[in-house]
C-alpha cells in the first residue's frame, strides 16, 4: 500500500495465488522484507515459504519446504558473511532456507498438540534458539558459519512460551513459558536456569534500556532488571482499559509504551 494515501499497489492472495491453505486459529504470520524482497509462507507442498518483489508483487521464488502447513511464526532473516538465511518454523520443522533462492539448508524437528509455533527464532553470537508453547520447549541450535547445517546443543522444556516470545541480553534467554507459567532465566550457552519467578503470571516480554517490560496475561505490566541474579520487578501495574485476552506484545518508541488490548490502543511513559 501507499503509506500516504492508503491505495493499494499490489496483491497476492496465498491460498489463491498460491497453494497455502488457513490453519486452525487463522494465518497470523507477519511478512519479512528485505531490499526489493517480501517473504512469507502460504504453507502449500509447492509454495511452502514464498520470495517476491517488493515493489510489483511479482514472484522470485518459491520454496517446497518439509510441505507442511505454516504455524504461526514470522520468519527471521540472518545476514551471514557467506548468505542470508531465512529461518521459520512450519506445522512440524524449523527450517532453513537461502534468502537468495529458497533452497533449503537444513530443517529439525519441532512440534505440539496444536502445530502452533508463534514465536519468531532468535539469532545471537552465530547460533539459533527456537521455541514453542503447550509444554514443547525450546532449543538451541548450534549454526555453521555458512548457514548450511544445524546441530543441537541444548533442550529446555521449561522455555514453552507459546505466543509471548524472549529475549536474550549479555549470554541470557529471558521469558515466561505456557504450561511451565514461570518467568525464568537461562543461560545461552548451557541452558542452565538462574532462577524461575512466579511473581506474576506468564506473559510476553521485550527489553529496553538492560530492562525487562514484561505484560502478563493477568492484564499484569511489569518493569524488571534484566540480571540473571533473580526476577526483581521495580515497578508494575495493572492494564484496565480494554478487553478480551492480555496478548499483545508492547511497542517501544521515543519514551513510550504502547500497548493494544482488545479495542483499545493505550500508551504509557517509560521514563
């Protein structure tokens, strides 16, 4: 779309342009773009994970995947020295593809009851962290320098966030789980835990500024030191305007928080 009029440039529709098919909870995936490149996944046995131009919506490549459904994720895009790697996680599989050609390196298996997979991955210091909710866990994949192949360092099934995400700060994943509710701190390297926290109820988390603003789905906000000495909330409050589930994930810009709960947008300041 044009950001200044709101006309519509160009459109595909992934179960008509393509053979993607809509998935229990309806497709929520948000689409990456990079350059002159827009890339998502209709979750089709042909096109399983889609490149096209930005600019016409013309199609570059596709790619057939494990030919399963898609799950919910929003791609991560990791610049490498040797390629850009697209990373994403299908009904069954996290997968990696070129960027550059949609061929697929490597894929390892991942899965739940529901074949939800809503969190994006995580790349830090050359390695991969992938993650998912209703009690499957997260793990942590050892990269080549190329892109090329994976292998498993660690597994943690206490780290089932199933749409909250983490985020890692200075060697340490941090985020609350689903079934296994607690807040909790591990270590990037090991998997080891620091601590596990109940203070308030599981949740999304982002970071800002070495903090923590964590929204739990108790309608809970709270702000804690990202340390992995313990789960030490500073201060919180309680989300009231609004309605239906506590979900949302907050936005940080210019000193604000804003946040979306149900029909209602509402912003906080952070300093």
């Amino acid at each position: 779309m044009d950001a200044n009029s709101g006309n519509i440039k160009w459109q595909k529709n992934a179960f008509d342009d393509f053979d993607g098919k809509n998935i229990r909870w309806g497709v929520t995936e948000t689409v990456v773009v990079d350059g002159d490149k827009v890339y998502f996944s209709p979750g089709g046995k042909k096109d399983n994970v889609v490149a096209l131009n930005r600019f016409s919506g013309e199609h570059i490549w596709s790619s057939p995947g494990m030919g399963e459904v898609s799950a919910y994720c929003t791609p991560l895009l990791v610049e490498l020295p040797a390629r850009k790697l697209l990373v994403t996680m299908t009904a069954d599989h996290i997968i990696g593809l070129d960027a550059e050609n949609g061929k697929m390196l490597w894929s390892h298996p991942q899965t739940n009851r529901w074949q939800v997979h809503a969190n994006t991955p995580i790349f830090y210091e050359g390695d991969l962290f992938c993650f998912s909710g209703y009690g499957q866990g997260g793990v942590k994949l050892n990269m080549s320098e190329d892109g090329s192949k994976v292998e498993k360092a660690w597994f943690n099934e206490n780290l089932d966030s199933r749409i909250g995400g983490m985020v890692v700060l200075d060697g340490y994943l941090y985020g609350s789980g689903d079934n296994n509710r607690e807040w909790r701190c591990v270590n990037w390297e090991t998997g080891e835990e620091t601590y596990a926290s109940k203070d308030i109820g599981k949740g999304v988390v982002i970071a800002a500024d070495d903090m923590l603003f964590c929204y739990s789905d108790r309608g809970e906000l709270g702000l804690a030191e990202a340390t992995p000495e313990g789960f030490n909330l500073l201060s919180q409050t309680r989300v009231e305007l609004g309605s239906a589930q506590h979900w949302s994930h907050p936005v940080i810009n210019n000193g604000r928080l804003y946040l979306r709960h149900g029909d209602t947008l509402i912003a906080y300041k952070t300093n």
